[in-house]
C-alpha cells in the first residue's frame, strides 16, 4: 500500500534517536482552516434535520447530529449533552463549509456555559468556533481558559498552537503542539505538528507526522481526508507529481466527494498540464463547496483554455464569496487579496485588505500576499521587505519564490531574481500553470543581453 511504502521510507529517512515525538525547528536550508454569524446576532435553534454531507461518512454525523439534539432536549440541563452536539456541528461546519452551523454550535456551547462555567468541553468549543472565524486572539483566551480548568486539555494546546500559526508566532505554536503531542499523540496533533514543520521547512519529517497522522484514523472519514489532502499538497510542493496523485487518488476511493481533496488533485493536474482533467477536478470540488482557491483556480483554468466567458463568471463568483464572508463576520482574507493581485483586479482594495491583514496577522502567507498586492501596486522596494519576510521559515512554496523573483526583477537585482526564480522552478517545475511558464521566460530573458535591466 502506498501509505505503508511511505512510512517505511521515512523511517528509513528520519533521525528517530533523535526522539520521535519531538517538535524542532528545522535546520536552515537558505541561509537568513468559515466563521459563521457575529455573537450578536440573536442564535438560530439547532437544526433537528440537517442537510446530508455530501460525502462518505456523512450519513453519520448527520445521525450523530439528530441524536445529540434529542438528547440535549430530553436532558437540557446536562452540558455534556449541548457540548456533544456543537462538537458534531463543528464537524459538520468542516465538511459543508456552511456558515450557519458555526453559529448554531456556538449556542450550544454557550448553553452549556450557562449550566457550567467551568466546562472544559465548552470552552474548548468555543475556541474552536472562534478559530474558525479567524478571531484567533479570542480563540486563545477560550482556550486558556480552558486549560486554567484543565492543564491537560490536549485540544485547548492545540488551538492555541493553530493561533500561534496564524498570528506568525511560530516558536509559540511548536511549543503548544509539543504539549498537545505529548498528552495524546493521534491525527489532531500528528496533522499539526506536521503542517508546521513543513511550513517551517522542514519537508520529510513534516511529511512523515502527516502520514503518522493518516495511519492514526479519526472518527469521521473528513478528517482523514483531510490529511491526505494536505500530504498530497505537500508531496507536490517538492515536485513529487505522481506520489501526490496516488495520495489523493487513493484518499477519493474512500472519500470521493472531498472538496479538498478534489481541490488537490486539481490543482497537480493543472501542473503537470492536464487542464482538462483539473478543470473536471475543479468542478467537483466547487459543486460540493464553492471556495474561493476552486473558484479562482477553474476560472484560470477556463482563461488557459479559450472560455474566457466562463472564466470571468468565476472571477465574479469569487468576488461574490469575498461579499458572503465579509457579511457573515468573516475576518481577514489574504486569499482575497492575492486573487485580485493575481487577476489584476482592484488593485488599492486588494494592497489595502492585505496590509490590515498582515498587521495583526503576521504569518509567511499574509506576508507573501502583501509582498504581490504591493509588487502590482508598484511599489517594488516594499514589496522586496515584504517578500524577505515570506521567505523566512524556508517554507516549501514556489509561489513564494516566484514573487520573490519578480519583484527583484522590478528592482533590476538580476543576481537575486535569477536565484529565485531557479530556486522555485528547482522545487516545482510545475507549480503553476500560469506562472511556472513565465517564470522560465524570465530566467532566459535575465540570461540575455537584456538581462542587465528589463
């Protein structure tokens, strides 16, 4: 089995005398998860019939949904029995993205807040549902809160490690997910200190916890795949085509309808030039969730492939989500922000939203869209500051580097234009099916008698 073949590679890879549970930084390679409605809107009842997840497994969380909700109304005064059913609400938030369950989870856990003020479970809860609002500093105080309850709420670590992340503090978050690795090591922590050591750059071992993390299953089919999804993602951030595609081909035999990972697979079949297959890839993943990376990518896509009308009605469809979010408390949105640089649309909004963003939200992917919304803007020496932060943690992206190259390039440094731009078609020859093309002409132009200065 693929997966099996993987973790025996990287057993045979990784330093495990070192300790195979330890979180560390990475060596230096280079050198130098939809909020649902404001608090303040009066809450919805929890829905007693649910929409089916449209995926497998789905048929159970809904089950699991109706049946907390019978046994919170038989029971109301029981807080075990509201913090059950926002858990299975959070659930099912992650697997429909619709908006309206984070707010129907939030009533749950405010109810049993009311019954207990001390419930760790709620608590936890509402961190949970404040992270995904992106209101990551309230998310910590939930969180801590809960640990001042409990010092071992592995769950509460691991939400203040997914802020940490988010706000850029990463030496705070390998801190958090080290403690939530230590009191239970199974795919929450796995999946986390593996993302983390990838976007520090640390590849293989990133890789290996996130295979740690597959191999150690969850409850729901979503959260497993979502862990092949992003292995996929990470695979074929280092170029690894056909290793990426048999993780998310192999993730679709038992969750076919996985909007992440059919956004995934899409998104290497764009690489590698299938535009047809990525564009069939890209539509499934919109027709289960429309998110702005699909929306954005299949618009590209139709733009690659002579439907141009097609392409500016997902161009307006992505717009349309940014509107949704805004309306529904959606805080922050580099993604956004990087769109309309890449589409050259609203270019002041697009360098405005990013440089709220970046403010509070200092991570390498708020950087990196702040880098390119001021590159299109003009203003290039900014936009090289900016680009220097992205590059930072050494993360395996491409992207980044080819940002980093074009903006050189306006500043007429041929010497770091050319290493970076080498450097991301180096990691990915194929990291994007619009920009690796470009990347490649800008390196034979630098290479020219023209090279001096373009």
């Amino acid at each position: 089995m693929f997966l099996r073949r993987l973790i025996l590679i990287a057993l045979i890879l990784f330093c495990l005398a070192a300790g195979v549970w330890a979180l560390r930084r990475p060596a230096r390679l280079l050198g130098a998860a939809v909020p649902a409605p404001a608090v303040s809107v009066a809450p919805a009842a929890p829905p007693l019939a649910v929409t089916p997840t449209p995926d497998d497994g789905g048929a159970k969380l809904d089950q699991a949904i109706t049946k907390y909700t019978l046994a919170a109304e038989k029971s109301p005064k029981a807080p075990g029995n509201w913090t059950d059913l926002g858990n299975a609400l959070m659930q099912k938030a992650r697997e429909t993205a619709d908006l309206s369950y984070y707010g129907h989870a939030e009533t749950v856990y405010r109810k049993a807040l009311a019954l207990d003020p001390k419930s760790v479970p709620a608590l936890d809860g509402m961190a949970w549902v404040t992270s995904d609002r992106h209101e990551f500093e309230e998310s910590k105080v939930w969180a801590g809160r809960a640990l001042a309850q409990d010092p071992d709420s592995n769950d509460a670590y691991g939400l203040i490690g997914d802020a940490d992340q988010e706000l850029g503090d990463y030496d705070a978050a390998y801190a958090h997910y080290q403690a939530m690795l230590n009191l239970r090591p199974d795919l929450a922590s796995y999946s986390r200190g593996g993302h983390l050591l990838w976007l520090t750059g640390d590849y293989r071992k990133g890789v290996w916890l996130m295979v740690r993390a597959i191999d150690a299953g969850g409850p729901y089919a979503e959260t497993t795949g979502w862990c092949r999804a992003q292995l996929g993602l990470m695979l074929y951030s280092e170029g690894h085509e056909a290793a990426a595609e048999q993780t998310l081909r192999d993730a679709l035999t038992t969750t076919p309808n996985n909007y992440r990972v059919l956004m995934a697979l899409g998104r290497v079949e764009a690489g590698r030039g299938d535009y047809l297959d990525a564009i069939e890839s890209y539509q499934k993943a919109v027709a289960v969730v429309p998110q702005l990376e699909a929306v954005a990518a299949l618009g590209d896509l139709y733009a690659l492939t002579g439907r141009k009308a097609d392409a500016q009605e997902q161009f307006a469809l992505a717009e349309q989500i940014d509107k949704i979010q805004k309306a529904n408390g959606v805080r922050g949105g580099w993604q956004m922000s990087l769109f309309r640089a890449n589409h050259n649309r609203k270019s002041p909004e697009a360098l405005r939203d990013a440089q709220e963003e970046y403010r509070t939200r200092k991570n390498v992917y708020a950087a990196d869209a702040l880098a390119w919304c001021l590159y299109k803007n003009g203003r290039y020496a900014e936009a090289g500051a900016m680009s220097r932060a992205a590059l930072s943690q050494h993360t395996p992206e491409a992207d980044f580097l080819f940002h980093a190259g074009m903006i050189a390039v306006k500043q007429n440094d041929v010497p770091t234009a050319q290493r970076c731009l080498r450097q991301a078609i180096a990691l990915n020859p194929n990291f994007g099916p619009i920009d690796a093309p470009i990347a490649s002409a800008t390196l034979q132009q630098l290479a020219g008698p023209a090279g001096k200065k373009i």
